[in-house]
C-alpha cells in the first residue's frame, strides 16, 4: 500500500477540521438563528392580525360576535353528555 504525501495528508486535515468545526457552529447557532426566525414570524403575524381586525366597523364586529356565540350554542349542545 502507498503511503500518503504528506501535504496530501495535511489538506485532509485541514478539510475535516473545517467541516467538524462548521459542523460544531451550526449545532451551536440552531437554537439562536431558529428563534429568532419565529419571532419575526410570530410579529409579523400579530402584525397582519391587528391591522385586519381595525378594519372591522361595529356592525360587522357584532355580526361576527353574534355568529360565533351562535356556532359555541351549538357546538355544546353536540357535546353536551346526557
């Protein structure tokens, strides 16, 4: 069997060091960047909620509410364990 050069051998080492060193910080940083991307989401999220629902007059607004109250009535009445 041939034996390795060994500057062959010293850019392996160098490769698989940069690789398991990327590895180490990506498992590191996950958590942080992962966060940090759902905060932005959860914001922007909230963000689209307030603005639609301040477009919604009072009348409209009772219409829902009365809707939903109605669509819980029945709901419980399906439920309700005699």
């Amino acid at each position: 069997m041939k034996r390795m050069n060994p500057k062959t051998k010293g850019r392996i080492l160098s490769i698989l060091f940069v690789v398991l060193l990327l590895s180490g910080l990506t498992l590191i940083l996950y958590p942080c960047v992962s966060n940090y991307r759902n905060t932005l989401r959860a914001s922007r999220t909230i963000t689209d909620y307030a603005e639609a629902a301040a477009g919604i007059d009072d009348v409209e607004y009772a219409h829902l509410l009365e809707n939903a109250r109605s669509y819980n009535t029945q709901l419980a009445e399906k439920c309700r364990i005699s």
